[in-house]
C-alpha cells in the first residue's frame, strides 16, 4: 500500500486530471440513463399485485389508459362555466373534459373541470396542455395540477436544505474554512462518476435517482474527514507534506477501507428485499460508497496538497463542545440508561406496528382541499370466480370509504328487473359523464324481457287487439312513429270497431252522420237509396257493418255513384270495413294475418303483438320473481 500510496502524491495532478476526466465523461452518460418511474416494475414476482398485472397486460392488451388534469376555477357564473369547458375541450390533445352541474364539480364558488388525454404525464402533448392552461387562460382564477402519481422523486429543494446543513457542520467542526470545501468537491466527483455508471444497470428508478447523491454524500464524507485528520498528524510528525500524505494514505487506508466495506456490506443486503427498489437502491449506493472511497484515495489527496497554503491560512477553531459532564453522568447512571434504553427499544417496536406505510410521496394539492381526489382499485379474478367476485362486489359497495364499484358481477353480469335495468343505465350514463342514448322505456324493455324469456306469439282476435291498439299503444311515445297515419288518426274509434256488440247495433242518422262525418241529409239519401235497392221500409237507422259494406262493395262499385269517393275516402272506408265485420272481430288471426287486415308492417304488427302478451302480466310475474 505504501508504493501505490506513494504514487498517488508523487502523480496526484495527473491522477486527479484522470478522475475530473472521468466525472465529466460520466456526466454526459447520466444524462443517458433511463430513470423509470413505474414502481410497480420493482414488485415481487410473488406479489398479488404483480400477477395481476402481469394477467392484465396479456388478457387486457389493448386496455388504454388516460391521464387525467385537475383544472378548478374560481368565481365562475353559469355562462362562463359553459365558456370555459368549451374552451378547455377545444385544446390541442385533449380527447374530453369531465364536468357537471352536480356537487362533484361544483363547491361554493369554486368548479371543477377534468382534462382526459391519451398521451403520458411528461410527454410533449401533454406539457403542451399544461403550457395552455398556463399562458392561455389569464382571464379565469385556475388552479390545475395533473394527477402523475409516479414521480416520488424529492423535491431538489430537500437535497439542497440537507447539503446546507452538512455543509454549516463541517463549517463548525472542521479546522479551516476551505475544507469542508475540498471535501465536497471530492465526493462530488464521485457521485458525478456514480450518476454516470449507473448506464451499466440498464434504468434505475426515480427513487434512487434522486436520493442517491444526497445519502452518497452523507455516507462517505467521514472517510474525507478521517484522511484530513490523519494528514494532520502526520504533518506534525513530518514537515513535509508529500511524506506526510503518503503515510497518512499508508495509515489510513485500513480504518476507511474497514468501514466502507460495513457500508457496502449493509447497502448490499437491500438486494435481497422481496421488493426489488431495494436491490436497485443497494447496487447504486453501494457503487457509490466504493466510489467515493477511490476519489478520496486517489482525488482528494492532490486536492489537499494543492491547497495546503490556503488551508493553513483560512485555520480557525473548532467547536469543542463540552462532554465531560455527559460522560460522567452516562457512567454514574449506565444501569439505569441501559434499562431505560430496552424500555424505551420494546416500545418503538410496538409504536412500529401501527405506523401506517404510505407507498406514495405526499405533495401539496390545493385543489384535493376543495374537491377531495380518489383513487382506483383494480381487482382481477378468475371468470370461474364470478359468483365469489359477485359477493366481494356487493361487499365493497357497503364500504363508507368505497365511493363505487364497476365491473362485469355487479354491472353486466348482474340480473335486472325490467325498471331495475333503466335506473341501471342512468347510472351507467352519470358514471361516465356521457350521455348513453339507447332509445329506451319501460315498454320497450317488457319487449326485450319478453322476447328473452318466452317469445311465443299466438294468434289474436281483431276486437283484443283494436282495444288494445286504442288503449295501449296509441299513447305510447315508444308506437307512435310506427302507427299508419290514418289508424293513428283513427284512435277514438277503435274502440267501437273493437265491440262486437257495437258493430251489430242500429245507430240513428246522426251516429252515421257524426263517425264518419257527414251531414245527416246525405245519410238520409244514403239509407233511402239503399232500401230502395234492397226493398223494405226504410226504419231511419243501420248498422256499422251494414252501412260500410254498402258504401265500399255497391256504391263505390256504381259507376253513378263512384265519382263520389276520392282515393283517400275509399281507402279509409275499405280499412273501417275489416274493422267492421262482427264475425271477423272476434276470430283469432296471427300477426301476419292481422297486418293484412289493418294495412300494417307485418313488422310492426309483429312487434304489437309481443307487446300485447308482454302487457298482460307474463313479464311482470318474472320481473317480481328476478
């Protein structure tokens, strides 16, 4: 050790040119390694969380995740609410903004806007959003933050109050101003040379990247301190400097060496932690710590010498601070100290265990204070678990700190009533802020839970089904584009076409005149012409059926009289007859027969009759047992 010792001071400048050399080169290569911030990339093989991720990027490949911006504004009326999510929407690279009237976005005189984009926290698109919020929107009082939870880097703030405060320390205990300087400089080459050799590793994580300078620092600046002390007593032995540094690197090289090999040693058995941040934090730090024991052995020797004047000149006294009285009293009370010191190792251990573990770096969020931010939990099972995965569902949602919970058991997969199924997709359309337009009611699901359950059509009689054209569908917004125009329009009679009682009685002149609206003189003609033709005494009154066939199959048919129905008239008349005829009303006709009847859609007439058998209580009975 001595001839290498000896070496180092006989070449220090052109061994400490090598080491700043290498710490610049080493600089450019920091820059080159990849720092990742997605910690779940250090989990445990074995973790249940990293299973099933590892399940979800192979069954879910093609699930995208988006990257939220919490915007809040304050002092906003209505129609700049309006303004300004427009506003927001029309940035570049967002695909939407979240935003309504309830008190999820709105506190008082404060209102929340969520910025939705596709592309990462720190990309170029995304900077790009948050640079318009900044210079874009001077008008509006905004407050935004994005919600990147993977940067748990320290704030270069906290690295720098730390290097003050190492820095006033060795300012009080060293005994010349320039050392606490020689000392920095040396481990700051070394942890400039660490930063750069962390390429060989592939990536470190954010974690590591940020606090490994700082703890490098920390954990090697004593082995400068024992050097400069050992230095100095050489010196005092020794005029010469050179001698005098190369027996202290002599002396020297065993207590430094012994203690930062403990470090390393204790760096290294991060490694072996189930949680692989350790084994990226204890290889970076222990390379650092074997670092900073070769600049100080190889740097800072050329370093001291260089400044041997200046550090003579800049001497000062040291603070000494008086421990004698300490060391008596820790003497006279060692008994009761060490009790009080087992005492005091049992409770920590117990206050230990119900430390709660933050697995993230708390920042401030002004925003969080108004509109409380949440967070989301993925849960994967097993499809053959869909029952287990049901109950644990319902469970969660009895949970006060679950605000909701999504997912096939308890949304898809979970069985409805036919009104259980429309406050489902409500809920649904205000889960995902969007408006979920699937054209459909009450009837129209009796339609679809009918079909599903049953299906069966069987024939139906003209008078059932013409009441229930009537009373049913006419007023029903769901039928009312379907309906011909002229049934539609014809609603008030089908219930005399639906009776058959009413079909064979005798109405008076005026009754024919009123249902289909003539003057009573032309039903008077009417009915003379007709007993003319018929014989008989003419008794003033006819039936529906009676009175429409005469109309349809011999007037309309005379040519004297033909002139006398425009296409409309007798189209509308030959409908009224089907309607009218007392034996057809009351004989079972399917839905293909019933179309042909009334001039319907055999589609729509199908339809109509689903909804008949569904209206009768058959989707009710299986609604009440589901």
């Amino acid at each position: 050790m001595k001839k290498i010792a000896a070496f180092i001071v006989r070449r220090r400048y052109m061994v400490l040119g090598i080491v700043v050399v290498l710490a610049l080169l080493c600089t450019f290569l920091a820059t080159k390694v990849e720092i990742n911030s997605d910690m779940t990339k250090y989990l445990a093989d074995d973790s249940s969380m990293k299973i099933g991720m590892d399940i979800m990027e192979e069954e879910f490949e093609d699930t995208e995740e988006s990257q939220t911006i919490r915007v809040m504004a304050r002092g906003l009326d209505e129609e700049e609410k309006q303004v300004l999510l427009e506003a927001l929407e029309a940035l570049p690279y967002v695909s939407s903004v979240e935003h309504d009237e309830s008190e999820d976005y709105n506190a008082g005189e404060y209102t929340l806007y969520v910025i939705n984009t596709d592309y990462e926290y720190g990309s170029e698109e995304e900077t790009a959003i948050e640079t318009a919020l900044e210079e874009n929107f001077g008008d509006y009082d905004l407050t935004w933050q994005n919600d990147d939870d993977s940067d748990m880097s320290l704030e270069p703030w906290i690295i720098a109050v730390a290097v003050i405060f190492l820095l006033a320390v060795m300012l009080a205990m060293c005994e010349s101003w320039v050392e606490p300087f020689l000392f920095l400089a040396a481990v700051g080459l070394a942890v400039l040379i660490n930063a750069g050799t962390n390429i060989v590793l592939g990536s470190v994580s954010n974690i590591t990247n940020s606090i490994a300078a700082i703890l490098q620092l920390v954990l090697s600046m004593d082995y400068s301190i024992i050097l400069m002390n050992r230095y100095r007593q050489e010196q005092a032995l020794c005029p010469d400097k050179e001698t005098a540094m190369t027996r202290a690197l002599t002396h020297a090289f065993s207590s430094i060496t012994s203690s930062s090999l403990t470090t390393i040693v204790g760096l290294l058995a991060l490694v072996f932690m189930s949680f692989k941040i350790g084994r990226d934090l204890g290889l970076v730090l222990a390379k650092g710590v074997l670092t900073s024991l070769l600049c100080i052995f190889t740097a800072l020797p050329g370093m001291v010498l260089a400044c041997d004047g200046l550090i003579k000149r800049t001497a000062k006294k040291t603070l000494s601070p008086p421990m004698k009285g300490l060391a008596g009293f820790s003497h006279r009370f060692r008994y009761g100290l060490a009790a009080a010191f087992i005492l005091l190792f049992v409770g920590a251990y117990f206050a230990q265990q119900s430390t709660e573990t933050a697995y993230t770096l708390e920042s401030d969020d002004e925003i969080a204070e108004i509109f409380p931010s949440e967070s989301t939990l993925v849960l994967v099972y097993e499809n053959q678990d869909e029952d287990t995965a049901a109950l644990l569902a319902e469970r969660l949602e009895e949970n006060e700190s679950v605000t909701q919970v999504l997912g096939y058991p308890n949304l898809l997969g979970k069985e409805y009533t036919a009104f259980q199924l429309l406050d489902a997709v409500d809920a649904l359309s205000d889960t995902f802020g969007m408006e979920i337009d699937m054209s459909m009611d009450e009837t129209m699901l009796e339609l679809i839970y009918y079909t599903y359950y049953d299906g069966s059509i069987e024939a139906l009689d003209m008078s059932s089904f013409l009441t229930f054209l009537s009373e049913d569908v006419l007023e029903n917004e769901s039928f009312g584009d379907m309906m011909d125009e002229e049934l539609a329009s014809q609603g008030e009679r089908l219930a005399l076409f639906a009776s058959p009682e009413e079909l064979t009685r005798s109405m008076t002149i005026r009754e024919l005149a009123d249902f289909f609206d003539m003057d009573e003189e032309t039903v008077r003609s009417l009915l003379l012409y007709y007993y003319t033709q018929h014989g008989g005494a003419e008794t003033g009154s006819m039936t529906l059926e009676t009175f429409t066939d005469f109309l349809v199959d011999e007037m309309a048919a005379d040519p004297d009289y033909s002139d006398l129905f425009d296409g409309d008239t007798l189209s509308e008349l030959e409908q009224q007859q089907a309607y009218t005829d007392a034996d057809a009303v009351t004989t079972g006709l399917s839905y293909t027969a019933m179309a042909d009847a009334l001039g319907l859609d055999s589609g729509t007439a199908r339809l109509l009759y689903i909804y008949y058998f569904a209206d009768q209580g058959g989707l009710y009975a299986r609604d009440h047992d589901a």
